[in-house]
C-alpha cells in the first residue's frame, strides 16, 4: 500500500504540516500559560484559550518557566547548536519546580508507576473484535496517512529517502509489538518528530536511546519526572512546532505555480478545520481534481519549422517559424481521456475551420499524448470523419508504441490508414511533400567548421 504515498504531493505536504503545526501550536498554548482546556477542534481550543486568558487563568511561575524554556532552546541553538539545550531546559525547569517547591501551584508530569509490562496475550473474544473492528480500522487509516505524510515531508527536508512499503511493514510490527505489552496503538507523532529533528536526531539510533531510556526510568527512577512542569513540555513542543511552518514553501508555490499555492492553503485549513484523516483525504481529492483540469484543458500548439532549429516548433514561440502550405502539424501535449477528448476533437476542427484554404493534412504530432482511452477513441473516429467531410487527411507522428497498440485494438489504425501512421515528424511532412505538389523549400543546416 505504500503507493498510496505518490498521492502525498509536496503542496499537500507542506498545507499539512502547516496545520499541523497550528493544531499543536493551539493545544500546547494553554498548558505554556498554566492551564488546561477541553476542545475538539483548533478553533475550538483558540476560543478556550482566549476566554482562559480573559478569565484570569493565567499562572505567572509555569507563563515564566515556560517562556525561559523557550528562550534557552532559541538562544542557544544559534549560539552553541551542537548543546542538547532541549534537555538543559528540562532540568533547569524541574530544578527550579523543586527549588521553589512550585509542584503543588502549577502543573506537573509526576511520578510514573514503577515497573514493566509483562507480555501477555490480550483478552480476545469473537464479540470484542466485531466491536473493536471498525474502530482499529480507524486508526489504521489515521496512522497511516500520518505516517506517510511526516516520513515524505522529513525526508524531503533532510535530502534522503523513504520506502514507504517498508515504513508500513514497521508500522505494522511495531503495533503488534505494542498489543502484546498493553500498548497504546503506534504511529508517528507530529510534534515528538519536529521535537526529535530540533534536538539533533538524524537517525533511527534515536528510538533505541528513547525506549533504553523510558524502560530504565520505569525500572530505576520512576520519581524522576515528579517535579517536570509541563509547561517546559509545552515549550519544547511549541518552539519544534513553529519550526514545522514553512512559509517560505508557500511563497515559492505563490510565484512559481499559483495552483500549487492554492493546494497547499487548502490542505492547511482542511487539516486544521477537520482533522488529519478528513484533511489528507480533501487535500488529495482536490490534488487529483486540479491534476484532472490541467488534463482537461492542456496547452496546445500550431508547429512550423524555424530557421536554423531544428525540428518543429509552436508558431506562437518562434515568430519567424514558417508552416507547410496545406499541412496544419498540431501537438496536444496531455493524454486523450474522456474528459478532454471532446476538446481534443473541437480544438482541430476549430483551427481548421478558421483557416482559408483549408488544409488538406492535419498531422497530429502525438509524442505527448502519452494514452487514449475507448471515450477518447470514439473522438478520434469522429474528427477523422468530420475532417473527411471537409476534404481533410488526418495523420499522427510519433506517436508512442504502447498507444499505437491501443488503437490497433479499438480498431482505429484500419479505419483511419495505417499509412497515416508515421514515426517522427519530418516521415510525415516528406509523405506530404510526395502527395501534394506545393512550394517549399526547407532550411539547411549550418555546416560546421572543422
């Protein structure tokens, strides 16, 4: 299933780790400023934390302890990069919890139970996996697409590259690992990764030292995080969550492709206003939606010969190309599929008609056209048709193998001429000249010197 991921475009990408972001961004603002809230959405949670403040809820220690932690991770990192001041901050924030014995004024993580899980097999019956099935079902999906979508972004930050069949398979193991110790289900986290990546992770080393060290504070130093304040937490997850927003990606978008732009401001409210699986779900639908309306109405082009190019080229670029006299070469640069092929069909009978004479070829420079599906088929039998009608050939050059195969089959090559079938451009513009006696000299080429 590790396909799925080629869906994840980089404006997808990008609008969702900016909600993301935010999502994080909103939950953790109140537990910086002391307090908690009860939300089941980001705006939701904005509306609590603002009328938190208004309240007065505010607790000036964990507010201060928090902005320090902030502070000494922002500091440092331009000064002393290589320092884990991530963790610094953690001990100085819990130091000064129990210095000023702030524990039972603002909130703390407390003391974790001792011990470990024994492995068991979990309690199974035929009516509690009825009930469980669509519920894990769920999570399945909510995972994966989590997964898939931080492991693309990560790896496309930090220059490598991901096998998304095989982050699946660990996924999967990973989980069943956990239903053994009476785990949690598991997938990526989208504030614990950028939290990892700030503090200097680059490898998977990083989770071995994290579960070492989860399993020794189980067993050796449960009291250890009594005095932690989470609001050094909220720090930490804020600062890695604000280096998450890339708005310089969608400034790019903005000047490059306005299209891409758009996807990516879409995918960003659609995360934020529903959520991770619905976000990731609109944001490909519309994604596909946009890639289907640039198939639908593709650029076209009326090809001439160039001076001193060679090959045939859009008129509309080289001002100076010339076109054969009685022959209209036209390249439609997208695949023929039932949305488009309509176009296709009024596109060609459009320029024929607008031109006097009329041409007797149109030749279809096909390279481009990449597949033609049975609705595009039925096009191209009836242009041919309403081209005949009007003392027209129609022909293709360069047309791809694989499609030429597809056309044999649908029974178009027999109907149209396989003789109207040519391999490159100028086989077909030579057909011509043979066929129709018409004034044309072509260019030579400039001879180099030795």
């Amino acid at each position: 299933m590790g396909f799925v991921t080629d869906l994840l475009s980089r404006p997808v990408r990008v609008g969702y780790m900016n909600g993301i972001a935010l999502t994080v961004l909103v939950a953790q603002l109140p537990k910086l400023f002391g307090f908690s809230v009860r939300a089941e959405s980001v705006l939701e949670g904005a509306v609590q934390f603002a009328r938190g403040i208004a309240d007065g809820r505010t607790k000036v220690p964990a507010l201060a302890i928090g902005c320090a932690c902030i502070a000494v991770i922002v500091v440092a990192r331009k000064l002393a990069p290589k320092l884990p001041m991530v963790l610094f901050a953690v001990i100085g924030a819990t130091l000064t919890v129990r210095f000023f014995s702030l524990g039972s004024v603002i909130s703390v993580v407390g003391a974790v139970p001792r011990g470990f899980p024994r492995p068991s097999l979990p309690p199974l019956s035929a009516s509690l996996i009825s009930d469980l099935l669509v519920a894990a079902a769920g999570i399945m999906i909510v995972a994966y697409a989590d997964m898939s979508v931080l492991s693309r972004t990560f790896a496309g930050r930090n220059h490598y590259r991901v096998d998304p069949n095989q982050e699946l398979v660990g996924l999967g193991v990973a989980n069943v690992a956990a239903a053994f110790f009476q785990g949690f289900p598991v997938t990526s986290s989208a504030s614990r990764t950028p939290v990892a990546e700030s503090a200097g992770s680059r490898t998977q080393v990083t989770g071995i030292v994290g579960a070492l060290t989860i399993v020794l504070l189980l067993v050796a130093a449960p009291a250890l995080l009594r005095d932690l304040p989470t609001t050094a937490l909220a720090a930490i997850v804020i600062v890695a969550a604000l280096r998450s927003v890339d708005v310089a990606e969608l400034r790019v978008f903005a000047r490059v492709r306005r299209s891409d732009f758009l996807l990516s401001i879409f995918a960003f409210v659609a995360v934020v206003a529903f959520g991770v699986l619905w976000g990731i779900a609109l944001s490909v639908t519309f994604s596909l939606l946009d890639f289907v309306r640039r198939a639908w109405r593709p650029h076209d082009a009326i090809l001439g010969r160039a001076a001193g190019v060679k090959g045939y080229h859009d008129v509309t670029r080289y001002r100076d190309a010339r076109e054969i006299p009685g022959l209209m070469i036209f390249r439609w640069d997208a695949p023929l599929f039932f949305a488009n092929a309509d176009t296709f069909r009024a596109r060609i009978i459009e320029l024929v008609d607008q031109r006097s004479p009329k041409p007797r070829w149109v030749v279809v420079a096909a390279e481009p056209i990449t597949d033609v599906d049975t609705t595009a088929a039925e096009a191209l039998l009836e242009l041919d048709n309403e081209l005949f009608a009007r003392g027209v050939e129609l022909a293709f050059a360069e047309m791809k193998d694989p499609v030429k195969d597809r056309l044999e089959r649908y029974g178009l090559q027999q109907k149209i001429g396989r003789e109207f079938f040519f391999a490159t451009l100028g086989v077909a513009v030579k057909a011509y000249l043979a066929r129709h006696e018409v004034p044309w000299t072509d260019w030579d080429e400039p001879k180099i010197s030795e």
